[in-house]
C-alpha cells in the first residue's frame, strides 16, 4: 500500500484517516486522489470546506475531512506548517485518537508508543486471554501497557506496530484465526489453552434503528432545489434535495408536501434506497417532481415562508441550481445515488 512505503507524516495522517471507516482496496483510491489534490499540509489548509468535502465524498463519515480541515489550518497557523513530532501535540488535533496519535508517531518518526486498533485489540485479547470486553475502555487500559513494554523492549517500533497490526488482519482473523502459520502460537493463551473460540469478549451488536426519509427532488426551469443539512448531526453541511423523516415509511408523499404542494407539482418518478450508517438504517424515497403550477411559482412561496424550508428537516433556505452545479456541491452518498437518477 502506498501509504506503508512514506514516512511523511502527512501522508500517513491522511492514509490512517481514511482507513478509520474505509476498507484498504476503496481506501487506496481516496488516498491516491486525496494526497494529489492536497499533496502538502498548506494544500489542505488553504482550501475551502466546500472543497475538502467534495474531495472527501463516496467516503461517509464526513466529520473526519472536517477534523483534518481543522487540524491542518492548526498546524499552518500554530505550528508553523511542519507536522508536530510529538506524540501529544499530535494526539491533541482535531480528529486524533490515541491509535491515529501512536501509529503516525511510530510509523514517521518511530516513537515507540503502541497502536491499537480493531486488529491488535483481537489478537492481542487471544495472545494474553483478556476477559473484558472488547469495546470498553478498560480492555485497552489493560492491554496497552503490555503491548508498550513489547514496542519499548523492541528496538523497532516501526516495524512492531507494522507487523502487530497485520497479525490482526492477515492471520489472527475474526473467523478462524491462522494459529498453525502464526508467530506467536507457543506463548497465546487462548491457542495453548485450546480457547480461542471464546476471544475475543464481545457483546452482540443491536439491531440499527430504522430512519424512514423522503427527499424532494423537485425541477423548475431546468434548475433542482436543494438545501443545505444542518451544520451538526448526520451529513452535516452537505447539500441534498429537500428531506423529510417520517415516523413510519408510508409509500406515499409525506402529508406536509403533498397538502401544500399536490396542486402545483408533478411527481415524475419514485425511487427507494437501503442505505447503512453507523447505527442506523436509512429507508429512503425519492420523488422526482417538476413544478407545473402556471400561476404560482416556488419563489413566490419562499417569500411567503410556505415552501420547503419550513416542511423539511434543514431549515436552511432552499436553493435552485443547474444539473452541472448540482454535480459540484458536496453530497451524501444516498444523495449522489438519487442525482445519478434523475429523470431526464
Ligand atoms: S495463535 Fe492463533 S489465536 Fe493466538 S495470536 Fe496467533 S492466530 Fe491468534
């Protein structure tokens, strides 16, 4: 991976950032698309949000460009542009946790300070037989100080976080974990022990909450109305069609839109779409619309205060833009699914 042949420190911020949510073959392709449009932390800094969330789209979880606009404006204007070496100036940027903190550390400036992600929490909770459970906080303050006499009695703490990671991913798998080719089956609990079906500790996940949302994809003279999402929560400040969430996920045009604006629109088309967050289902219905109301017009409305901002969940203006605009803000996912579907 390209990310595992730099020591720039930068680079490998980006490339551990992005992995967070990303699996490694999608991640490549960010990174590589990422580090050529940003290629140097005053890149990064300089640019619009606007322009790091575009960058950053297909990718979910957009609070992490955020942190990394954030932190890389922090490093221009309070560290005079060069990637701190320490690992708690680094841990203290926006979007920086402990694993991310270690293993920029290790991997830039081979500091020993131990990385532990999802891999090395698993093989490691198997090689010491560590009975809490995996998520909570008291499994990494029990296991990190063991792993850190290991990288301090290492004398490489480049390659110990290296090869404890890809232990994690390459041989002490989730599902029949590689004891017969691992390095370290003589001294692992659960192996000689004959327990590693019971490692690690772990609480079944609870079923996602179902988020039942409309969106409004509604055309007047060529141009779509779109809004922009609150600056907090989910999809926080990117565009997207009017949306509006809904107790149960009726098939229908919500009630809101259909009495205020049945008379005056033409429902073109209807599509619907599964779309998985972190904790949540998002059940989704689009309905492609077009303004037909001679007398009338949305902008009226607008001024009037009885168009989409007050039936929807932004409560942001609404705004009327080109396809070939629309193609340049910054969308979700779901939404770059609903725009690549537009009727024609
Ligand atoms: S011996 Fe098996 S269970 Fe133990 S660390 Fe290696 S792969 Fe994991």
């Amino acid at each position: 991976m390209p990310w595992r042949e730099t020591r720039n420190p930068y680079h490998i911020w980006i490339s551990e950032i992005i992995l967070q949510q990303t699996r490694v073959e999608q991640g490549r392709e960010f990174y590589l698309r990422f580090i050529d449009e940003f290629p140097k932390i005053l890149d990064l800094a300089t640019a619009s949000e606007e322009a790091v969330l575009k960058a950053w789209q297909g990718l979910g979880y957009y609070s992490r460009a955020r942190n990394l606009h954030k932190a890389a404006q922090q490093i221009v204007q309070e560290m005079g542009g060069e990637f701190p070496h320490d690992y708690d100036q680094i841990r203290s940027l926006p979007g920086i946790g402990d694993y991310t903190a270690a293993a920029i550390a290790s991997f830039a400036y081979s500091q020993p300070k131990a990385a532990l992600d999802g891999n090395v929490k698993r093989w490691s909770s198997r090689f010491f037989g560590i009975q809490t459970e995996l998520s909570k906080p008291a499994f990494s303050k029990e296991v990190l100080p063991l792993l850190q006499v290991g990288i301090e009695n290492s004398g490489d703490p480049y390659s110990f976080n290296q090869a404890s990671i890809e232990l994690g991913s390459q041989i002490c798998t989730p599902q029949s974990p590689r004891c017969e080719s691992c390095p370290l089956q003589t001294d692992c609990f659960a192996y000689t022990h004959g327990r590693v079906s019971e490692f690690p500790k772990v609480t079944p996940k609870k079923a996602p909450q179902i988020w039942n949302l409309h969106f409004l994809a509604l055309r007047w003279k060529n141009e779509w109305c779109i809004m922009q999402r609150p600056a907090k929560g989910i999809w926080a400040s990117l565009y997207e069609f009017p949306s509006l969430s809904c107790d149960t996920p009726e098939q229908s045009l919500p009630d809101a839109w259909a009495e205020a604006l049945s008379s005056s629109i033409k429902v073109l088309e209807h599509r619907q779409s599964t779309h998985l967050l972190s904790h949540k289902k998002v059940q989704a219905q689009c309905w492609y619309a077009e303004w037909i109301d001679p007398v009338i017009s949305p902008l009226d409305l607008q001024k009037e205060g009885r168009f989409l901002q007050n039936m929807s969940d932004s409560n942001n203006s609404e705004v009327w833009i080109s396809l070939s605009e629309l193609r340049r803000v910054p969308v979700h996912r779901l939404m770059d699914s609903f725009i690549d579907a537009l009727p024609t």
